[in-house]
C-alpha cells in the first residue's frame, strides 16, 4: 500500500493542476446538484421494535387524519396571585386569543380552556390545545410567529402566559461552534508549523471536504430519504477529521523536506507513509460509523453513514488535494527559519551526528536537536520509559476513578423541563407542573384495541377502571373511540414527573399486569405517548450497545491486526479506549445527571442523559480513538521494523508525532467543544461528551497508558503467530518498501562540497 500511495503522492503534485481542477469541478456539480434538488425528506422519528411506535401506528390506522405524532402545543394561562382565569374580566382575552390562534396558518383547531373544562382545582391555572395540520418539523416560522403574536397580546389582560409544545420550539439557539473549532483550529496550526500556508492547508481541504458532504447530502436527501438535519454530525465529523489527516500528512512532508528531499519526493513519501496511517484511521471511523446502522434505527443510521461518507471525502482529499496544493506552495509549507536557511547545519555538526546516530542510536543530545519534533514529547516519552508502572497504575486508577458514577447512568429524552427558564417553553411547562401537578407534562397515552371484545365499549371501560385503580396513575381522561367504536385512546396522569424513575416503574407496571386485564375482556392495549417511547427508546438504546460494541471493535481488531501485525496492540488499543469511554460517561453523570458543576456550563436543570447519546459518543470517541492510535504507534511500529529497541521506538514514536497528536487532539476537542455554546441542553450534552473523551483519550491513554504498555511488554508487543503472520495481507503501514527504494536522506541534505568527508565518517 505504501508504493501505490507514494506513487499517488507523487502523481498528485506533479499534475496539481489537473487535481485541484477535478475537485472544483467536483465541488462545483455536486453543489449544483444541490440546488436544483427536490425538497429534502421529513426526519424519521420512528423506533421499529418498541411497543410506544406500535401503538403510534395504530392510531394512525384505526384514527385516519389524526397524525398520532402531528404538531401541537399547549398555551398555558395563570391567573395573577389569589384571582381566578374564569373571571368574567379574563373572559374576552381568552376568547380573542382562541380566535386568533384559530386564523393562524397550519392550524387545525384549537380548544377553549373555559368550554373545554381544561382549568386547575383552584382556577388558577388554565391551558388550550393547539392541534396543526402538519408535523412538528413542517410547522413554518410564520405559524410560530402568529402563535407569538397572539400570546403577546394575551398578556396586555393581566394574565401569565405561556406557550409550550413541540410546535413551538423552533431551531435551537445557534452558537458559534463551527467557528470557535475553525479558529482555535488556524491558531493551533499556526503554533503547530510556524507557516500561514501550512496553517491554512490543513483548513482549506477540511472546509472544502465539508462542503462537498453537506452539498452530497442535500443532493441525494430526496432520492435516499436523508434530511439536511444529518448534515450536523456529517459536519462535526467532517471539519476534526479532515483538519487532522491533512496535518498528519503535511507534517510528515516537511520533515521529509527538512530530511533534505526535493518537494515532489518529500509529498510521495509523506502520502505513502502517513497517507497510509490516514486510511486505516479513517477505516476505523468509518466502521464505526456505519456500525450504527446495526441498531435499527433509522435516524441513526442516517447520521451515521452521512458522516462516514464525510469521512470517506476528507481520506481522498487528504490522499490527493492535499499534495496537489503542495506543489503550489512547496516552500511556504516549511517554517520560516527553514525557508531563509538559518537551521541548515554545518557539515561538521552533520557528520557528527550521522556518526552519532550510526553508533548509539538516537539520544538525549539528538532529541534536543530534533528541530520541529519538540523536545518535551521525547522528555515525556523518556520518563514513561524509565517509570512505566506508575505512568500506566496512575492513568488507569484516574480513568477508573471517573468512570465510577456511570454505574448509575439514568438515560431518557430531556424535553422542555430542561431547557432555559428563559424560554416560555420551560415556563408553561413549570406552570401546568404547578397547575396540575408534576405528571401532567407526561401523560400516558393508552390504545385499546376491542375488535375481537365481545362488548368494545364494555372492554374499553374495564381497561380505564383497571388504570384508574393503578397506584400512580392520578387521573384518566374519558376514552375517545375511533369512527368503528372499535378502537379507543385514553389519557392516563402519572403522578410524577415524565424523566422520574417512578414514572418508568409505572410504566413497566401497567404493561405487566395488563394480562389479566386482556383475558378478562376480549381486548388488547399498550402504553405509548412521549413518556413511554422515551423510556421504550432509551431501553432500546440499552439493549443495542454490547452488540454494537462487538460488532465494531470486533471488526477493528481486525482491522488493526492487519496495520500493526500485532495481537496485543490491539487488544491494548481496545482496553485504552474502553477505560476513556467509561471516564466520559462518568463525566456526563456527575454533570448532567447528578448536577455537580452543572452551572459552569450553564446547564439550568439536570436529568437522564440522552437515550441515544452512549451510541453515539461509543461511535464516534472509537473511530476517533484509533486515529490516535494508529498515528502514534504506526511511527512507533516504523522504527521497530528499521530495527529499533521496542522501549527506544516509543521515544522515537513521540519525537515524530507527539506533536502532530496533541495539536489534532486539541483542534478536534475545540470543534466538539464548540457546540456547547448552543443554548440546548442536548447541544451541550453531545459537546462536552465528545470533548472530554477526545481529551481522556488522546492525553491520558495515548499518552500515557499505550506507551507505558508497550514499553513493559517489549518485544512481546509485536508478537504474532507464525501461522496468523502468513495469513494475514502485507500492507506495508510504514512505509518498509519506500526506505529501500529512495535515496539516503542525510547525504541529500549535506552541501555538495562536504558530502565526500561524510562518506568517510
């Protein structure tokens, strides 16, 4: 593989032209493509396999036209301190803001509160329903306006009024996380290389791998049913990936450069060897990303293959753009003391340290000369190779001590409880909380189907009875019976709150005990309602995760079995990042679970975490992870096959790429950080689970766990049977097949007139 890329590399500088004109005029149609595509498919909330969907699809069969998961929203009225909203002063308000309402676009009907009885014990508190037309994502801004318009006017009576419902949340509040990732991202380049242009490299293919998904995405959202909503994670993904492989290959071109190659060879060599480290990374990713489609939910594995393609682009364009637009800039790319000739040693310093190296290997003195390497990663590489113990108990007892409170991970779907109190849809919800009681928010919806009762209406009233009689359940609307009388819908009131862990024990019971209820009747029911399909989705969610994990990090030890010919290398890698994961939902509970610094991430209200959130964060922080792990231990695997000592080429892993990790660790970390600054609770959520296993990961197992693993196992870290080791394909990862083929590099960077002493030295 190394040949055939080196040969890429190489193809790509010299017909840069051409190259940097196929990825424009790609660019160019398939964002014309997307903008003369159809209108982008509705998002898929359905959950096939849980109970709540089943009966969401038979409402929508047995009750034709009223869409079980169609916009609604509730406007809440709360009378002022010791008044009533029955009053006859309120009476007209109330009237113009139901007609007002009524007239808005998209609205199908809307309740009184006062005829509809819809009013709280005391009379403090009432509420109307609002029913659309259409579904939540297809309610325009215009409806949204007018809904405001009229609860603005309302208020002018003296009443609080509040707004709550999925059609009245619009697009979250946007934050600047793109931006923030990009920009930490152009100062960490800049830091990183000490050159604009090879700062802006980088950047340029990451926002032109990005463009080139989100245009693919919009262009094939009407034929593949994919909505521009799968673009998000496609995006995230896009820009950390794509910074990364680009600085990955960059980097190793100008240490090819300061080696003393020309530019075309340098841009060969560094797409043959670090280009080869990019695709089996990004292999990894995308397995891990596409995996999510093993769960059998269809929104996931949307946002799973739309950003394992993001990842797929930024591999090609890393493999072709990136030493097109070398050759453009092949100079500029070097630091500035570098271009003006101020680091060119003296033949005299060269000859020493050719003797140097020849004789002793790599040391101290070599280290501190080792130019854009760094010296603190080979300080650090040699303190984690002379105390390995405490290094690898020390990251191991940190992680393990942080992963403790994931033993109690709650998950669920946080709805308006916790967003801002700054929004009215927190305040309606805190209001019909304090009007009706805490359960009101989350009501159960039961669906009960009589065709085979003998008596349906007899069988539905016996069902209602039984949830009447249920501990828990507080109140229970009468049954609305379809157009057949066959089929009924009835509302039961928890006397929880919709995320409390008594709700879900309520749940669970009425679904146990129905059995008798069945026999007894003739009828079948199930539970279903928001309430109940968050908890169906967050079990769902549970279920899913030890297949998906095996299913992915199967497949990429195998993956990795074949990079690094090694059996325990991988088994290692697969340890490392179990122990980050771990550390990260134990990071998001102490959080935003238990609240314990919530406030420093403005984070109002706490609860489950999201239902589909350790899917994801398993994902995408694995895919991520072994980008770490095959960019540092691939140079490490390099130096032992150019006959290394296994503990020196851990120190040689780190002189050449301990930079390059920590700089893509903190760009990647900065872009997922970014989207905490959103206003939504899930935004943050999605944010900072990311970020900090990005961190865990790349600082603590990949700095600090790998390297003193392999420095203990030694030679016995590339152990591979002799029967697996004739089975298994050569791929040539570092790059064995280029060293016997190019030139040596220290006689190419020595003056012509001193080249003779050299040789002789």
């Amino acid at each position: 593989m190394a040949t055939l890329l080196y040969r890429l590399g190489r193809g790509a500088f010299r017909r840069r032209r051409w190259v940097t004109l196929a990825w424009a005029a790609v660019l160019l149609g398939v964002v014309f493509g997307a903008m003369n595509a159809g209108e982008a498919a509705d998002d898929s909330d359905s959950m096939p396999g849980i109970e709540s969907q089943h009966a969401f699809d038979l409402i929508n069969e047995r009750f034709p036209g009223a869409e079980a998961e169609g916009a609604g929203a509730r406007i809440v009225l709360v009378a002022p301190d010791g008044r009533q909203v029955t009053a006859s002063e309120y009476r007209a308000a109330i009237d113009t803001l139901v007609a007002e309402v009524a007239d808005g676009p998209q609205v199908a009907a809307v309740s009184d509160p006062l005829d509809a009885s819809t009013v709280s014990e005391d009379g403090s508190t009432a509420y109307a329903t609002v029913t659309y037309e259409v579904t939540e994502d297809n309610v325009t801004d215009a409806g949204r306006a007018d809904l405001t318009a009229a609860v603005e006017q309302a208020r002018t009576s003296g009443l609080t009024v509040e707004a709550g419902g999925g059609a009245v949340a619009g697009e979250p509040p946007a934050g600047i996380g793109e931006f923030l990732g990009i920009g930490v991202a152009a100062v960490v380049l800049l830091i990183t290389f000490g050159s604009l242009a090879a700062a802006g490299l980088p950047l340029i293919t990451a926002v032109v791998g990005v463009a080139l998904t989100l245009a693919s995405i919009v262009a094939l959202g009407s034929a593949l049913g994919m909505s521009t909503a799968t673009g998000d994670l496609a995006m995230m993904i896009g820009i950390a990936v794509g910074v990364d492989y680009a600085l990955l290959v960059v980097s190793r071109y100008r240490e090819e450069r300061a080696k003393g190659h020309d530019a075309r060879e340098a841009a060969g060599l560094a797409v043959g060897t670090a280009g080869s480290a990019v695709v089996f990374a990004g292999l990894t990713v995308v397995i891990a990303l596409a995996g999510l489609s093993v769960i059998g939910v269809p929104s996931l594995t949307k946002m799973g293959l739309a950003a394992a393609g993001a990842v797929v682009v930024a591999v090609l364009i890393t493999l072709t753009l990136v030493p097109a637009l070398c050759g453009f800039w092949p100079d500029a790319l070097l630091a500035r003391r570098v271009r003006k000739g101020r680091s060119a040693p003296p033949a005299r310093r060269v000859r020493f340290r050719f003797r140097f190296r020849f004789r002793r290997g790599p040391g101290r003195g070599a280290a501190r000369r080792a130019g854009e390497a760094g010296a603190w990663s080979v300080r650090w590489a040699r303190f984690v190779q002379r105390r390995p113990v405490p290094v690898l108990l020390g990251s191991a007892v940190l992680l393990g001590a942080l992963a403790v409170p994931a033993l109690d991970l709650r998950l669920g779907m946080p709805g308006d409880e916790a967003k801002p109190t700054s929004t009215t849809e927190r305040r309606a919800y805190d209001a019909l909380a304090d009007g009706f009681g805490p359960g009101f928010n989350g009501p159960l919806t039961v669906v009960v189907d009589a065709r085979q009762a003998d008596d349906p209406r007899s069988a539905v009233a016996a069902v209602s009875d039984r949830l009447a009689a249920t501990a828990g359940v507080v109140s229970v609307a009468p049954p609305r019976f379809n157009a057949a009388k066959d089929t009924a819908v009835i509302q039961a009131v928890p006397a929880t709150a919709p995320t409390s862990e008594r709700t879900e024990e309520l749940v669970h019971t009425i679904r146990a005990e129905r059995h008798a209820t069945e026999s007894a009747t003739g009828a079948t029911f199930e539970v279903t309602g928001t309430t109940a399909l968050n908890i169906d989705v967050a079990r769902k969610m549970t279920d899913a995760l030890i297949p998906y994990l095996l299913v992915v990090v199967g497949l990429a030890f195998l993956l990795l079995l074949v990079v690094f010919r090694s059996v325990l290398v991988p088994l290692k890698a697969a340890l490392g990042f179990l122990l980050s994961v771990g550390a990260s939902f134990g990071a998001l509970v102490t959080i935003f679970q238990n609240g314990h610094g919530a406030g420093l991430l403005g984070v109002e209200e706490t609860g489950p975490v999201m239902s589909t959130m350790p899917l994801m964060l398993v994902g995408i922080v694995f895919g991520l992870a072994m980008d770490y792990q095959v960019f540092l231990v691939s140079r490490m695997r390099e130096a032992v096959v150019h006959g290394e000592r296994p503990a020196e080429a851990v120190v040689t892993g780190f002189r050449h790429s301990g930079r390059v990790v920590t700089a893509a660790a903190v760009i990647m970390t900065s872009v997922f950080a970014g989207f905490m600054t959103g206003g939504e609770t899930l935004l943050k959520m999605v944010g900072f689970g990311l970020a900090i296993a990005v961190l865990f990961d790349a600082f603590v197992v990949r700095m600090a766990f790998v390297p003193a693993v392999l420095v203990l196992l030694g030679e016995r870290a590339w152990w591979l049977p002799r029967r697996l080791d004739r089975l298994l394909p050569r791929v040539d990862v570092e790059g064995e097949a280029l060293g016997r083929r190019t030139p040596a590099p220290a006689l190419a960077a020595v003056p012509d007139a001193d080249r003779q002493d050299t040789v002789r030295a």
